[in-house]
C-alpha cells in the first residue's frame, strides 16, 4: 500500500503501516478531561498521520503512560523504548523535548 497518499490511519491497519516501514508518535494535547497523547503514524519520509479509531472515526488518544506503553508494546513487541513528549503546567508541550 502507498502509505504516502493518506490522510488517515485507521487503527485496524497500524500494524500493516508499521510492518511497512512506518512507527508512532504519541503528540501531546489537553482537553476538558485533562492532557492527553494523540496516536500519530510516521511514514518513512517523517510525515505524521493521524491514528483514528476504526468504529467511531474518531482520533485515537491515550491519557497516561501506561496507556502508552502498553499500547506501544502492543504495536511493536519488539520494542525497547518509546519517547514521549512531555506537557508543561501551562497545557503546551515541551518543544525542545527531541532536541536533548
């Protein structure tokens, strides 16, 4: 499949997006819940898409880090680590987070 022409990765095909070439990113966010991480596919040219839920359409989030880290077991087994991008007291994400 020609991952370069989506818009949307249902998360029925994440492992097919991932077992060609692709990973994840969790991108931080905040809503009337509280401060969340959205599920984002990386194709091999750095490209993020965003993960929707299958049955709803709507973006996958996940609210802690176990949630992250067994979801990111899940998708990778065979992982060693995962990064996450952390937020600040203010809601806003930690730009310089990669960087260091």
């Amino acid at each position: 499949m020609n991952w370069n022409s989506i818009r949307v990765l249902s998360s029925y095909v994440v492992r097919e997006f991932i077992a060609g070439g692709g990973s994840l990113r969790y991108r931080p966010g905040r809503d009337e819940l509280g401060r969340f991480w959205e599920v984002v596919g990386v194709d091999r040219d750095g490209n993020e898409i965003p993960v929707i839920i299958g049955r709803t359409g709507l973006p996958k989030v996940l609210r802690s880090a176990d949630a992250i880290l067994t979801y990111h077991k899940k998708m990778l087994p065979e992982a060693r680590e995962v990064i996450v991008q952390l937020h600040d007291d203010e809601g806003n994400t930690d730009q310089d987070a990669d960087e260091n």
